[in-house]
C-alpha cells in the first residue's frame, strides 16, 4: 500500500470513527437545549437584509449578562477557546512581542474580553473593540476585577462597528497595529460585502508582516450534521448549507430578541476575500470544534458529559483539525493570514 491509500484509509477510519462517536453520544445526551441553542430559531431570511446597527446590537446587548455563563465559564468553552490560544499565542505572544511591542494587536468582536485579557497576561497590549455597549461593559468589568494582568498591559475596550466605513476614526489616536483576530463568530453577523471592506480596512491598519487570526462559523459541522441527521431532523442537519453564503439565514444570537441575519462562511470565501486585496497570504487553517460538541451547546453538553470525555475528544480535535479534509468539518474554522 502507497502513502496515499495509506492516508486515505487512516481518514476514513477516523470520520467513521467519529460518526459513531457522536452517534453513540447523541442516544445517550439530549444535547439540544432551547434556551441555549443561541440561533435555535433560525428561518430563511426572505430578502436577506443587508444588517444594519439599530437591527443587530440590541441582541449583542442582551446576550452579554449571560454570554460567560453560558458559554465562555462552560466546560466545553474553556476547551475550545483553548484550541484557538494556541494560535493566538503562536501568531502574537512572540518573544518580539514580550519585550517590547512594536504596535497594539487589535481585536473585533471581542465579546467579555476573555481572549484580550489572556494576551496581556502575556505582555501583549490589546486594544479590543465590539459594536455592542453590554460586552464592552462586561468586558471592563472583567478587566478592572483581574489583579493577574502585568501593569501597564491592561487592554483598553472601545466601541467600533465592523461596518462603520473608516476605522481609523473610531480607534483614534492608533492608526497601525502589529496584528489582528476576531475570535468565535464575531465576523458571522457580516455580509459578505462588508467582509470584504473589513479585509481592505485591516490592509491599511495592519504593518507587513503582521498576522490577522479569524475563527468563524463554517458551513458543514460534522457534529451538528449527524447529531441532526440521528434524530431525523434533516432541515436541520443541513441548516449551514440550506442558502448561498450571500443570503444568510435568520437567526437570534439570544432568547428573547430580533432575529438577525447569520451567513455561515467556507474557508474559501475567506480565503479569497482576503487574498483578493493582494495585501494578505494564508498561512494557516484548521477546524475550532471538530469532536467536541459546537459552541452553542456548550451548556447543555458540559452538563451531560463527563470533563475527562471532553478533554479527549479536544485531545483527538488536537490531533486531527490541521489537515484536509477535516478543517471543513468543525463547528468553527480558524484562518490565519500575513499581511505581506
Ligand atoms: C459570538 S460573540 C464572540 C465574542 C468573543 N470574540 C469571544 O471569543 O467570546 C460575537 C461578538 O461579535 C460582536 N459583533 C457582531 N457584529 C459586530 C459588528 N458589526 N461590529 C463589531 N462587533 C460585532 C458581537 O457584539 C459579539 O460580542
């Protein structure tokens, strides 16, 4: 047997073994909860509305009391922001970095400030931003009641809606950053036109060689698939799918709010958006949730699942998220770009 068939043979193995995995998992766990299962709801959206600020922050706004509860203080959260750590880390806790940094890392979407907060404990300065008022106030809360962060690392959060047209005027006085992320779908409440302005406004804000990390819903999530496909609700197994990546479905990111207009993105889409300003190269790609249960159902499953199943099956995600085909297949995908 050549190396191919060999390889070939070891990933269907190991995509027969995870269907069974978490086909065992579903017959056991009701994972499905309604009041956690954050875009439950979801519908076609018949025109697929461009979004707009007074249509999307409200329900930003009234996710952030219960976003670390349900969420980021999670068994399956602190597993998965884990996952995506070791990327940040690589991309910008650099040594480059810990002794003197050469401009701020700028964070979009930054939701209660879990990520800026683990840079500074690494002497990374952060300058996190979110259009939604309840994050930034959590995330300040958050800040000021952390006594671990190294003097003068301390991120400073500011309001900046992805959409607004200059950046530049709301992150004022910083004009250049060493680098960029977006973590955990901060971009999915984008159409892919304003995708598009974020990459050439972060040409412009980011120095050559800086790295931008985005970790974004991706289109196909093995788990959700068969877990759907198990209990024979196949709109939903295929919800992901079901329109073009322009359209969008209709979603609410928190009980009790407006539904909104949520595109799941491929790797290639990205990709291309970005490579398509010729400012940026890809370095890196690999699935954020590929065994481990998918982020809205964090509560649910941390409940029913045993911490030592979960530490394995992020284990096994470890093991096998960097290579293709399976940087399709997770609930997330993470996407590292230089800009060159
Ligand atoms: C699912 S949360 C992720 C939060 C955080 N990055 C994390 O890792 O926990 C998505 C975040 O993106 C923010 N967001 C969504 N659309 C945005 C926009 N147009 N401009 C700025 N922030 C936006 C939301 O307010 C929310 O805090």
């Amino acid at each position: 047997m050549n190396d191919d068939s060999l390889q070939s043979v070891a990933a269907k193995s190991i995509i027969v073994a995870a269907a069974l995995l978490i086909i065992w998992m579903g017959k056991r766990c009701a994972f499905h909860s309604r009041s956690t299962d954050l875009i439950a709801s979801s519908s076609k959206s018949k025109s697929a509305p461009r979004t707009n600020a007074t249509a999307t922050e409200a329900p930003f706004d009234n996710l952030a009391d219960v976003y670390d509860s349900s969420f980021c203080h999670t068994t399956v959260g602190r597993l998965l922001r884990h996952q995506t750590w070791k990327d940040l880390d690589e991309a910008f806790a650099t040594s480059k970095f810990k002794s003197k940094p050469a401009a701020p890392i700028l964070e979009i979407g930054c939701g209660t400030g879990d990520d800026a907060l683990h840079l500074a404990s690494q002497h990374v300065y952060v300058l996190a931003t979110d259009y939604s008022k309840g994050m930034i106030r959590k995330a300040r809360k958050k800040c000021s009641s952390n006594t671990t962060v190294p003097r003068g690392c301390q991120p400073t959060f500011k309001k900046l809606d992805l959409r607004d047209s200059h950046y530049d005027v709301s992150l004022e006085p910083i004009h250049k950053f060493a680098g960029a992320y977006c973590n955990f779908g901060g971009l999915n409440n984008l159409s892919p036109e304003d995708i598009g302005h974020l990459a050439n406004e972060l040409s412009e804000l980011i120095y050559p060689g800086g790295k931008v990390v985005l970790v974004v819903m991706g289109r196909f999530c093995l788990f959700e698939t068969l877990y759907y496909l198990w209990k024979c609700n196949f709109k939903r197994a295929f919800r992901r799918l079901e329109r073009s990546q322009n359209a969008g479905i209709a979603a609410r990111v928190a009980p009790n709010t407006k539904k909104q207009t949520v595109y799941f993105y491929s790797p290639g889409f990205m990709e291309k958006t970005f490579t398509d300003t010729s400012q940026f190269c890809v370095i890196r790609k690999r699935a954020i949730g590929l065994t481990l249960p998918p982020s809205l159902w964090s509560r649910s499953s941390s409940k029913k699942m045993h911490p030592s199943l979960l530490s394995f099956l992020s284990w096994v995600d470890s093991m096998m998220s960097g290579y293709w085909p399976f940087f399709y297949f997770g609930d997330h995908f993470l996407i590292e770009f230089k800009r060159l």
